[in-house]
C-alpha cells in the first residue's frame, strides 16, 4: 500500500467516514484549472449525456466533481480517478484533454492544492464533500 494513500485513509477515518459508506452519498468538491494563467473548464458533456465520467464519479458540466452513490473504498473515489473517467490526463509535466495536450508553448510543470495545501500526490487524495482542487499549469 502506497504511503499517501495510508495517509488518506486514516485522515478520512479520522473523519468519521468509513468504507463502504453507510448508504448512498452525495458530495462535491470544486477543480480549478489554471492553464497559463487562464482558468478553463472542465470538458464538457457530449450531447444527449447527463454527467460526464462515471456514474459514481462525475461532472455536470459545472467544474465540480460529483461522488453519488454507495463508495466502497476510498480509492475509488481518486482525484486520478476522477480525471481518467472525464477523458483527462494528468501528470506533473501535463494537463491533456481527449488525447491533445494543454501546454503554455512549452514544457511546464503542475503544481496541484487540496484545500489550500500544496500536494504532489494530489492524484491519490480521495474526494471529500467541501473539497476543493487547484491545479495551477505553466
């Protein structure tokens, strides 16, 4: 077991939240995405579609993850996670979207915050209600 990963569970245990979840949950966490000193949005739904990603992990087309449902354990509810499931990827040397990478003219570097907190393995934190994820790319 990775040690940020041990690190978010016990924080969340800490929390009063356990794994599977007692029933259904229903959180948001909000993604700041600052490419080259521009905000931009998350992408966008595909026509016809209600949410993008998966059905526990996903977005309304309103830079907020959503986690709906029961979670079984806490690394299924990842910032990475998240990323992958809306067609994002996220590395500490880019930010692509659908396969086009989202660059200032040239090699950058990310530097992600969770809750105001500078965090490299941001891609392991397990998404909590209130969350809120910076990720800063130039």
């Amino acid at each position: 077991m990775r040690k940020p990963f041990l690190l978010t569970l016990l924080f969340l245990v800490g929390c009063g939240v356990t794994f599977p979840t007692n029933g259904p949950v229903h959180w948001h966490a909000t993604v700041e995405l600052n490419i080259c000193g521009d905000l931009i949005d998350l992408p966008r739904i595909p026509p016809g579609q209600g949410h993008l990603g998966a059905s526990l992990l996903h977005t309304h087309d309103d830079n907020i993850i959503h986690v709906e449902g029961v979670v079984q354990r806490p690394e299924d509810i990842t910032v990475g996670r998240f990323f992958r499931s809306i067609g994002m990827d996220v590395t500490s040397e880019s930010v692509g979207e659908y396969g086009k990478t989202l660059s200032c003219g040239g090699s950058g570097q990310l530097t992600a915050y969770v809750n105001g907190e500078e965090d490299p393995d941001f891609l392991d934190h397990s998404v909590r209600d209130g969350d809120v994820i910076q990720l800063m790319f130039g």
